[in-house]
C-alpha cells in the first residue's frame, strides 16, 4: 500500500509539474493552420499552368508535400470571358477567410480586408507584406532590391539563384480581385499560353493594349511597379519561362485553402 | 545673299540638331521598352533624424524648419519644405491638413536604381494617387513604399525585419486620408508641442504593421516622449515635401 502510493506520487506528481510548466509555455492563443501561401517554386512553363486546374494541383500538391494537404486547395487567379465560358473571379476562388500564413500570422480576416473594398479598407491595405508573405516552407520571396544583379531578368541565371529578385505573382486579376472585361489578353490565355509577342512587336507597354500574350502580376513584398499592388500591379513582357524574369516574375503564384 | 545663305545653314543646322535629338529620344524609348531614369530634382523625403523631442517638434513652423534645414544639407534648399503633419482644431484655430500642405506633385525621392546609378523615383503623381481618393487609386496603392521612402540622403529607413533600431513609426497626425482628425482625442502630440502626455497617428514607412499597410495612418503612438516613439519602433522622423 505505501509502496503504492508512494508510486502514485512519483508518476503523477513530475507529470503534473511538466503539464503545467507545457501549458505554461503554450501560446494563450492557439496557432492557426495555414490557408494561405506563396508558391516556392514554378511550374515552370511560363503562364501556361495548365490553365485552373493544373494550377490548383500545384498549390495541393505544395502543400502536400509539408502536411498541409488535408486542405482543398486554389490557386489565386482569375479567367477571362471565352465565347460559352464565363469569366472566373480569383477573389470567388478562396473562400471567405480569414487567411494565415506558414507561422500563423493573418493575412487578411475576410474578402474585403484582402482586396480593399471600401475606401478605408483600401487605404489601410491588408497585412500581406514581405515578412508575411511566405511560400509554404516558410521562406521570404526575395523581393525588390534583394541581391540585385543584372542578371535577375535572365531566366537561366535566375533558375539557379534562389535569392535573387522573383516578386511577381500571377494573378491575372484586377486590383478588386476580379477578371479584366476588356478584349486584352491578361492571363496568358486564361493561363494556357507559353508564347511570347511576335518579335519587334514589344514596344515596352507591359499592359499589351495590342492584345499580345500578357499575365497581370502583383508583388507580395508590396515594392515596385510604381503601386506596390499585391494583386495587380502590371502586366508582364510575354508569357515564355524565359519572359517572365525580364519584370522580376519566375511564374510563381498565390494558394489559399477554401476549407 | 551672304546673308540668305547663312540662315539657310542656320536652319540646316536647327534642323539636323532636331533630327538628332528625335533620334536621341527615340533610342530612349526603345531600349527594350525601359524608359532610362530622368533627372527630376528631389521633392520627398523621410528625415534622416528625428528631432529628439519625441511629439514636441515646435509645432509645424518647428518641423517644417527641420525639413529645410535637412534639404539644404543635401543642396536641396532651393524648395519651399514643408512636413506631412496635420494638426487638429483648436478654439479660434481651424484644424490643417497634412494633404493641403505639400503642393501638387508630383513628387520624387532621391535614391539609386538598383545597379547603382543616381535617380529619382517618382513617389506619386498627385494627391489623389498619393492618399487612394479613389477606390481603385487606394487598391493600388501609390510609389511610396519601404524601397522608396528614402531619408534626403538616399538611405532606406530601418523597418519590421531589419537590425534595430526599427524607426519605420513616421509621424502624421492625420487620417488615411491625409486629413487631420475631427473628434476630441489627441492625435498629433498637441498639436506638436507635447513631449509628454498625449498621442500622435503614425504610418509606417515600409508599409509593414498592425495588419495594415498604411503609409500615413497605421496606428497610435502609446505616448509622446521619445522613449514613448522609441517604445513602438519609431524616433519621430517624419515625411517632407517640396511644395514648389
């Protein structure tokens, strides 16, 4: 009998201890599962993501490879109007939020905190930044100014440098979020092309008013562009691999989890 | 005649220096579509330093002579320099808005690209690009962020991330709006003369805090000593405009 309780003591008395000094160390409020990253790497086929679809799995298999694939996943992107095929919104692809990122810091609490929808909200932004808008590792996306080189708009160099200038994020989406109405090709063929403008027909207009082959990108560091937009900050040189570090892009895009 | 002659070689010459600089330009549109920085004098900055009185700057005469006396350091004291600052009304004494202080625009900051030349970023084309007075002008945003508010020497100021001292806390006194507050509460140290009690609106000059990304309106300082402003990762710098 004494020996027992004397053994009682010895067990619970030590895990009582730890699981209060646990508790103690504990977070008072709990950690939020990430819904929302920066991919870590291309698809690499330029803006040809194999349009949505091809896009979603990319998030869902990102994120599957660091346990967060329990979560269905979207890629932040928007689809212009075909003949018989609506327009697709990015903003009506992500759920309503809030979103956190890989260390759980909140990105946005809801749809118009995120894209701005009144005045005010536009105004203040949203907590998208630099420090917060990490891929699903947890790594920086090396923004403007990181490391610059001469050599951060040739894709060939850029592939191999992993520090060097890639801030463009794929979105094809107007600063609301929503898909362009005009006739102007802002999704790389709703994300299906690869080709670049016919040569000499690149007059430096990254917003291609004469219909050539163009992504809208935005910056999750907030820098550059003459706005600093996360979602649509300007177009881009063409729609090749090779195009897309030529304004600081390698292909790379927003996932949000819907669930 | 000799002298028909010689303004026919006078316009000749008009013409072929015309032809020349048409040349001229057009190379500098068409290098790959990269327009090449043009030289516009600096009109924006972030000061260097505070005034070391936490919220007491003198009130705006005190901090628009701090704005001058920087600029002229730099050679930049041909402009009329006014701080980005509101103050609130006061009984005879109507309210001013930091937005109504700063001119036109548009204005530029004094840096270097990114391999290095001299230039002058442009921060903002107008008031209404600068504050967002439209919905699609506030989604945006405008020129002005961490990499592009430079102090009057060219340096970016230390933000969330960076080796301390952090001092991106830039002193406004205003709302998003760049206007001053309307209610009873104190929002701009006094009207810029407490070095003590009160509290003063910041932006944050690498639109990086308090889950925003407000330039000139981000939150409220916890006091307005300097220690108060050092507490929050500020030093009471603030944001200078050239107004001519």
């Amino acid at each position: 009998m004494r020996k027992a309780r004397s053994l009682a003591i010895a067990f619970t008395a030590p895990s009582f201890l730890a699981s209060c000094f646990l508790l103690a160390q504990q977070n008072p409020a709990p950690r939020h599962p990430m819904n929302f990253f920066v991919t870590s790497s291309p698809i690499g086929d330029g803006g040809n993501l194999g349009g949505l679809a091809g896009a979603d799995a990319h998030c869902q298999t990102l994120a599957s490879a660091v346990g967060a694939g329990n979560h269905t996943w979207h890629a932040y992107l928007s689809t212009q109007a075909r003949p018989g095929q609506p327009a697709v919104n990015a903003r009506d692809r992500i759920g309503t939020g809030p979103w956190y990122n890989v260390k759980g810091e909140m990105i946005a609490p809801d749809l118009a905190h995120l894209h701005g929808d009144t005045l005010e909200l536009a105004r203040l932004g949203n907590n998208l930044n630099k420090l917060t808008g990490l891929t699903e590792k947890g790594e920086t996306v090396p923004g403007l100014y990181d490391y610059a080189d001469v050599r951060d708009n040739d894709w060939d160099y850029v592939k191999t440098t992993p520090f060097s200038n890639r801030h463009e994020m794929l979105t094809g989406s107007q600063p609301d979020g929503r898909a362009f109405t005009d006739s102007v090709d802002h999704t790389c063929n709703n994300w299906t092309s690869n080709k670049d403008p016919e040569p000499g027909t690149a007059n430096g207009n990254l917003n291609a008013p004469d219909g050539r082959p163009n992504a809208q990108i935005g910056f999750p560091d907030r820098n550059g562009g003459g706005n600093g937009s996360w979602n649509s900050s300007h177009g881009t040189r063409g729609c090749s691999q090779e195009s897309l570090p030529k304004t600081h892009g390698v292909g790379m895009f927003y996932c949000f989890a819907i669930n | 005649m000799p002298e028909k002659r010689s303004v026919l070689a006078a316009l000749t010459l008009v013409l072929l220096a015309s032809f020349l600089v048409l040349a001229q330009e057009e190379q500098r549109g068409g290098q790959q579509g990269r327009p090449q920085p043009q030289h516009h004098p600096m009109s924006f900055f972030v000061t260097s330093v505070g005034l070391g009185k936490g919220g007491d700057l003198g009130g705006l005469a005190g901090a628009d002579a701090h704005c001058m006396a920087l600029a002229t350091a730099v050679g930049a004291g041909n402009h009329t320099w006014h701080a980005y600052l509101s103050t609130q009304a006061r009984p005879g004494q109507p309210a001013v808005n930091a937005r109504d202080r700063i001119g036109t625009g548009p204005w530029y900051n004094t840096s270097r690209s990114q391999l290095g030349q001299p230039q002058n970023a442009n921060i903002s084309q107008d008031l209404g690009e600068l504050h967002g007075d439209t919905l699609i002008q506030a989604q945006r945003g405008s020129n002005l962020f961490k990499q592009s508010a430079r102090t009057e020497k060219g340096e970016v100021i230390h933000g969330v991330g960076d080796p301390p001292p952090i001092e991106h806390d830039i002193l406004t006194g205003s709302q998003t709006d760049g206007r001053a507050y309307t209610d009873k509460a104190d929002h701009t140290c006094n009207n810029w003369t407490s070095s003590g009690a009160g509290s003063a609106q910041v932006g944050h000059s690498d639109r990086i805090g308090n889950e925003n990304a407000s330039w000139n309106s981000s939150h409220a300082t916890t006091g307005c000593s300097q220690a108060a402003l050092e507490s929050t990762g500020g030093s009471g710098l603030f944001y200078c405009f050239a107004v001519n």
